[in-house]
C-alpha cells in the first residue's frame, strides 16, 4: 500500500543531510532498523523509489526521516533537498534491513549511522544504552550527523567512538579508517553483537 504524505517539517543536521519530519497514516506502523520506499509525490519523480530507514521512534506522531542529500548528480536525495513543509512524499509499507539483537557495537560509515538512530533512540528510552558501543567514520567533523544527540547518549551509558579519515585538524577524535587493523586495536571482543552499516567497500572489507 502507498499514501501521499505531506512534509510537516525540515531541520538542517549537516550541511548536506536534512530530517524530514512526515504526517503519519493511522495505523502506520515500523520497528526501529526498518526501512521503506520513498518517491517525491510529482510528475517525474513518483515511480523513482529510494529506500530510506526510519529515524523516529514508534510512538511519535509524525514519521521521521533522516536523509542525506548528494548534489554531484540529478538524482532524488538532491531534488528532497528542494522541498518544503507542505510538499508531499509518496510513502510505502516498510521492510526490515537491521534487526536489533541485543548489546553489541554498531560501526557506521558516513550516512550508514542513520538506520542504527532509530535503534538507538528506542534503547536510550528504555534506559538501555549501557553495554553498547558506537564507532562512526566520516571524512570531517562537519560531517558528523547528529554528534551532539549521540554524545548526550554517551552520558548515558554509550559509548562512542568518532574516527575522522580527513580532518587532521579535528580535536578528541581518531584519525583512523575503520578497517580489520583498527577492530583488532580497538575492539576487545570479538564474539559480540556487530551492526554494520556504511559503504559497500568498507562493508565487504570488514565483513
């Protein structure tokens, strides 16, 4: 099933992702770490589907995406970036990609955080953060999504690694690309939960 949903709000993260906040149909219903098809409700773009993970927690009102947008070429996360409260987005059933399994270390890469958020946010209201590890790459500091948002969770009992691959300059960060050498630095066990998400040459590699 499909629904014309309309954009309620927009909030800049970065300065190229955006949170797009959605009404919600009655009944629409999600697990954190799910995902769903999005296409931009105009002529064009109505059939161009693009899988995007849900960002909000179950029990809000409006359904939250965060998305980055990528201007190098004219496809949809560029022509998102255009749009306006008041725009409407064609929304599908949503569909499992990263299933929660207990404590453990989610390692993103860039935009890959953004199907742990929702996990995340759920294990923080539940008062369950402690026993699990964060540990995101980006290329600059700038670059980081949500930093101040999962910091806070470090004070509740994440813990968080930032690692920068092009940013000498950045201050309390690694300078590390994430591959087998620093998992076996800094990595203790091995035989815990791992949720993996980045792209594909740093997934395969780690994999």
């Amino acid at each position: 099933m499909q629904h014309s949903v309309e954009i309620v709000k927009i909030r800049q993260v970065t300065h190229n992702v955006r949170s797009y906040r959605l009404e919600r149909p009655d009944g629409y219903r999600f697990e954190p770490g799910q995902a769903t098809d999005l296409s931009i409700d105009r002529d064009g773009y109505r059939t161009r589907k693009n899988p995007f993970t849900f960002t909000g927690l179950a029990e809000w009102a409006e359904l939250e995406f965060t998305i980055k947008s990528y201007f190098d070429h004219d496809g949809v996360t560029r022509a998102l970036w255009e749009l306006s409260p008041g725009d409407h987005l064609i929304l599908r059933d949503p569909w499992g990609t990263i299933t929660y399994k207990g404590s453990g270390t989610f390692i993103a890469g860039g935009a890959g955080v953004t199907p742990f958020i929702a996990i995340l946010r759920r294990l923080r209201a539940d008062g369950r953060l402690a026993g699990h590890r964060l540990i995101v790459s980006n290329r600059t500091a700038g670059d980081i999504i949500l930093r101040d948002e999962f910091e806070a969770m470090a004070g509740e009992g994440l813990e968080v690694t930032w690692t920068l691959t092009d940013d000498a300059s950045a201050a309390g960060v690694l300078h590390e690309r994430i591959d087998a050498a620093f998992l076996g630095q800094h990595v203790r066990d091995m035989a815990q939960n791992f949720y993996l998400c980045g792209p594909d040459p740093m997934v395969k590699d780690l994999r």
